[in-house]
C-alpha cells in the first residue's frame, strides 16, 4: 500500500512510514486527576505510547492540564458533539482531538475549531464506527456495512478537506471482524491518510485479544494501519499489553522481547510450561528488539528455532544456550532462565 501522510500527536508521529504506536483509553473519571494519571503511568510501563481520556465537561477539559504535567504520552481528547469542549480541551494542552465532524451541529463551530488546531498545530482524530452511521447512509447502502462505513468515513474527510485541513488521522471500527477489515482496505484506497486500527467492542482480554489479533494483524499485514488500540472490556494496561503483543508478532515492535516456545509433545525435556512462566515473570527489559526462543527438545531448538537471536533448549541433562542456532554453552536445568536472562543482558547492552 502507498505510505500514509504524516501527523504528529504531541511528539509521536503517526503514519509516512513512521513506527505504528500503541494507544489506549482511560476509564476513570477524567478530572479525577490522581486516578487518571496513575492509570495512564501504569499504561506507560507496558509501552503506551497515545492515551485518549474522554471529556465529558468544562472539569474533564481542564483537568488535562494538570494530567499533563505528570505523564510522559501525549493525550487525545475525546469530544462526543459538543465544540466549546473541545475548545477547552486544547486550551488546556490536548494534543489531539477526536471528533465526528459531521456530528457538529453547527458548521461555523466546525470553522473555529479548525482554525484553532491549525494555529498550534494539533491533529483531529475522526472516529466512526458502526453506531455513528447517519441513517440515510445506511438506507442507501442496505445497512451497517463495510460500504456504509467507508462512505461516512469519506464524507468526514471531505467536511475537513473543504475546510482545507488534512492534519488528521481516520479510525473505521466495527465489532464484525470482516466488515473491519474491509472497510480499512476500501478507504486506504481512496485516501491517504493515517490510520487508526482497532476492533470495537471486541470483548473480555482473551476473547478480544483474539479478535484483535485477526482483525489489526490481517491489515498491519497488509501494509494498512499506523496506530492501533485492542479495544478490550478490562484494564487499560491490559489493551497496551495486548497491542504490543501484536506488534511483537509481526515484528513490527520498536523494542523488547518476541518470545517463541514449543506448545510441548512426548520429546520435551523438563517443565516447559513452569519455565515459561517463570521467564516471563522475570523478563528482562531491554533497550532494542530480540527474538527469544525456550524449546523443551533439539529439534525444536537449535533446529527449528535457530533464527532466534538467543534461546534455550532443554535436553535431558539440562539443557544449551544457542545463539542464532550455534550452540554456545551448557547450562543445568535449575539455572537454564537465569543463564538465559543474562545473555539476553549481555546482547542488548552490546547492540545498543
């Protein structure tokens, strides 16, 4: 697919190419300045990289401000309607705004807060979904589909465009996997602007994580989408987890461990569930990006997994350490993810 424009969300740019960014949104009450912080400093930790707060009222929007001074992410303001809102959200430091522009009453509002962004240079995130569909567009087009979202995601577009501002980046959700997916294909071919991926609604972690892995996988995949968010009915930090996961898997992360292991057969050497579990609960944090493999045989690991930049295979003594399937050292299998860690160490401090 040709590459996006690109935007800048505070400091984070956001399509042209640019590395795809992991949001999130908070639940708490927005002017709750303490709770929202800690949410979105606990978010931080796991790799967000966007966070969108909604601004329900004068309090939320100023709020921001506050918000602002102890966190690290920039901050999307969500406006449902209403444009003094969003005119104080960016008085007090949104770095985005997510409106509908159809969904202004007034279009002299629309003008102002447009020309506002483009003083200061901030971006609009347009959101539509299944529920946003105008009803006549959805007469015309025989429902909620992929045809009828793309169309009311281009007529948002065009209300920017005849405004003459292109500073925004477009999210086409649906809680159908399929109709997702399509209706991001179809627009990336008419338009060029910035992406954001995300499943709506997609359900409790495991289920949604699932669903989001299909839906913003098969578009990464395809070369479409340049900021994602796994929509999941639990924690923040657990759609931040989630959505790095998926990076990871594509190889698209911009840091940290991708972890490969054996789903374990009658070969396996050991306790390979318990040592997963253990590396994970102690998994280094590195700087750069690394592919880490834990086989329970050898042939699993060195041989099927010998593109992984470090990994640990079990055998029957213990088990060995290879690096890009050359056998480096033995280990014993009570300090096999110890010893595992510690190369990891040493090959990200050397690389970066």
């Amino acid at each position: 697919m040709s590459e996006t424009l690109k935007i800048f969300v505070g400091g984070v740019p956001v399509g042209g190419g640019a590395p795809v960014s992991v949001q999130t949104m908070t639940n708490t009450d927005t002017k709750d300045v303490e709770a929202t912080v800690n949410q979105i400093l606990l978010c931080e930790k796991y790799g967000l990289d966007i966070v969108r707060s909604a601004i329900n009222d004068e309090a939320d929007a100023k709020a921001l401000k506050e918000i602002k001074k102890h966190i690290h992410v920039p901050v999307v303001a969500d406006i449902q309607y209403d444009y003094s809102l969003a005119m104080w959200a960016l008085e007090n430091g949104a770095d985005c705004i997510r409106i509908n522009p159809g969904n202004m009453k007034s279009k002299e509002d629309l003008k102002k807060l447009v020309s506002a962004l483009k003083s200061v240079n901030v971006p609009i995130r347009i959101g539509v979904n299944s529920g946003s569909i105008a009803t006549d567009v959805i007469d015309r087009f025989g429902g909620v589909n992929a045809k009828s979202l793309v169309s009311s995601a281009i007529m948002e577009t065009e209300t920017l465009e005849d405004l003459d501002f292109r500073n925004f980046k477009v999210a086409i959700k649906s809680s159908d996997i399929k109709t997702c997916v399509e209706s991001y294909i179809e627009y990336s071919r008419l338009k060029n602007y910035p992406l954001h991926l995300g499943v709506t609604e997609a359900g409790p972690y495991e289920e949604g994580s699932i669903k989001s892995a299909i839906g913003i996988g098969t578009l990464l995949l395809e070369g479409i989408g340049d900021t994602i968010r796994v929509s999941l009915t639990d924690e923040p930090y657990k759609e931040v987890i989630a959505g790095n996961y998926i990076l990871k898997s594509l190889g698209l992360n911009k840091q940290g461990i991708n972890l490969i292991s054996c789903p374990t057969c009658a070969r396996t050497n050991g306790d390979m569930i318990t040592m997963v579990k253990d590396f994970k609960a102690r998994e280094p944090k590195i700087k750069g990006k690394m592919s880490v493999a834990i086989m329970g045989c050898h042939v699993n690991g060195p041989g099927e997994a010998r593109e992984a930049d470090i990994g640990l295979a079990l055998n029957k003594k213990g088990g060995i350490i290879f690096k890009k399937g050359k056998i480096l050292e033995e280990v014993t299998r009570t300090d096999a993810i110890t010893t595992l860690i510690e190369r990891i160490t040493e090959i990200d401090n050397e690389h970066n």
